[in-house]
C-alpha cells in the first residue's frame, strides 16, 4: 500500500480521493469490469493484491454521492461499470493537490516509464475538467513528462521491445545544428526526471543514451534482426545502510559488512553508472574498477571546482 510520510486522518480521506479520482479517470475514457479497476489501483499502487475489494466498491459509492451516475456492472453491461454522467468540472484544494504530487513523488523513482505515462494521461485528463486555471496549471504541472513528445516516447518503447534500427534526427547540446543518428534501440528509461533512449550507435560502434528532449524526429525504422553485443559497465562500490532500499534490479550485493554492503552493479554504459554512484553521494565508496574510480574522483573535483567558482 502506499504510504504517505505522515498517517493522519486527512492523508487517509485524500487517498481515498486519490483512488475516486482515478477510478473516475478510467471511468471516463472507458467502461471497466471490477478486475480491470481492481488491477489499475494495484498498478498505481493505491492497493496491494490482498486488500480487501470493498475499497473499491465504497470508492465508487463515493463517486456516486459525488453527483457521477454509474452503472452496475451486470449482464446487460457486460460485466462492466459505464460511467452515464459526472459533474461538469472539478475543484481541487492545495491540499489535495499536494497530496498527488507527494503520492507521485513517492513513487516515480521506483516506477518504469510505462506507468509514467499512465500518470501524465491521468493528470492531463484530471487538467482538462478544472475550470480553476490555477489549478489546470499546477495538475498539468505534475507531471516529469509534462515538457516531451510522449508520442515519440511511446513510439520508442514499441521500437526497443522490436530492437529495430532507427534513423533519429538529433540535436546534439555541443553542435550548432542537428545530425543524423542510426542506431539500434534497446531500452527507454527514466533517470533523474529525464527521458532516455539506450541505444547501440553504428556509427561510434558502442553503447550511447540519448536524451529524448533532443530527439527532434524519426526518419526511418527498420526490423532487420540485428544481434547487438552490449557490453555493460561493471562497477563494485560500498553503501551505507542508510541507502540499501534503494539498490534495482541491475544491482546484487555480494557483501555484508557491518556499517553496510558491497555491491556489484552491471550499468549500459559509463554514463548512466556516473550517474547512479553520484545519486548515492557520500553514502556511496567506488572500489573497482580502479579507472572508474578515477573518473569518479575526476568529476567530483570538476563539480568542486565549479562550486569554488
């Protein structure tokens, strides 16, 4: 279940509001049977599997004191609830909005792009019935997707579980003008609240990520089948306890010690490791290998110096 920092009676009714609201949500763009909304919340992780279902049943009694007008779901629907009517528009206080962006702060850095997108479409949705321009403004707001091409996004996802080579027109943050890219995608994902592609280009003959914000097109895509050897950046470092819940999937600790764990972590490339070991800062110790530990303390003397600038 999701937990909120603080578990006072208000954080409970607003995430029962939470759960209303995304039950009419998904009301609104389609008819659901019980096990699709019951599935839904579990993706959202509003419930766990074992919770009780009657959750949902007195959410949608809340919905229909609400002023909504839903349908049972029985055989004349097809087993599905069908939302008939709603109120015309939504008001939200600052304190219900503060507990969505709090409940999708607590979940974004352990969620995949997938249900990000999920939540951009809820909160563009939830937008688009406040008549408050305060409010629109804030719920667009929300969202770590709010400023890119979530089409392209999808797109790429559909790309990567097909491995297909892509043409990308990209702008490059060092060029003056855009250049052409071909390269093999493999994975889309969220790091640090920005969008990346990992993808094998031809061209440099290595890994790469690129930022999605700076893929301006796609001008070509093909299923050719090619097996791409991706050689993953290895790096063993120590972490304080304080930090363990936060080690993923590519990460396996291969050491208890007393004060903490060595870890064993297989990255895409340099880049994206950099990047892990710096979300740690001083929790976090490089062991081997002995170059990336360099380039570690390399960039940590670079960041000094731009502080000391």
């Amino acid at each position: 279940m999701l937990k909120l920092a603080e578990h006072t009676e208000i954080n409970q009714v607003s995430l029962t509001g939470v759960r209303a609201l995304i039950i009419l949500a998904l009301l609104i763009e389609s008819p659901k049977s019980f096990k699709e909304i019951h599935q839904s919340l579990i993706d959202y992780k509003l419930m766990q599997a074992g919770d009780s279902t009657d959750i949902i049943r007195i959410d949608i009694n809340t919905l229909k004191n609400s002023g909504c007008e839903i349908t049972r779901a029985g055989s004349k629907t097809n087993f599905k609830y069908t939302l008939l009517k709603h109120p015309f528009s939504m008001e939200f206080t600052k304190e219900e909005i503060s507990v969505l962006k709090r409940a999708y702060n607590k979940i974004k850095s352990s969620s995949g792009i997938e249900l990000m997108l999920k939540y951009d479409e809820l909160f563009k949705k939830l937008a688009a019935n406040v008549t408050d321009c305060a409010g629109k403004e804030v719920l667009y707001g929300i969202s770590v997707l709010k400023n890119l091409n979530t089409g392209i996004i999808k797109e790429l996802i559909e790309d990567c579980a097909a491995k297909r080579t892509l043409t990308l027109m990209y702008q490059n943050p060092s060029a003056k003008e855009a250049s052409q890219k071909v390269v093999s995608a493999q994975k889309v994902a969220l790091q640090n609240d920005s969008v990346y592609l990992y993808c094998f280009d031809f061209a440099k003959k290595e890994s790469v990520t690129l930022n999605i914000k700076r893929i301006l097109s796609i001008i070509s895509r093909i299923s050719d089948g090619r097996n791409i050897e991706i050689k993953t950046t290895n790096v063993k470092f120590f972490l304080k306890n304080s930090c363990l819940s936060d080690i993923d999937d590519d990460e396996v600790i291969v050491e208890e010690l007393p004060y903490g764990k060595v870890i064993e972590g297989k990255y895409y490339n340099d880049f994206i490791a950099m990047q892990r070991i710096l979300s740690f800062g001083a929790d976090c110790t490089v062991l081997e290998p002995a170059d990336f530990r360099e380039k570690v303390i390399e960039k940590l003397k670079s960041m000094k110096g731009v502080y000391n600038g």
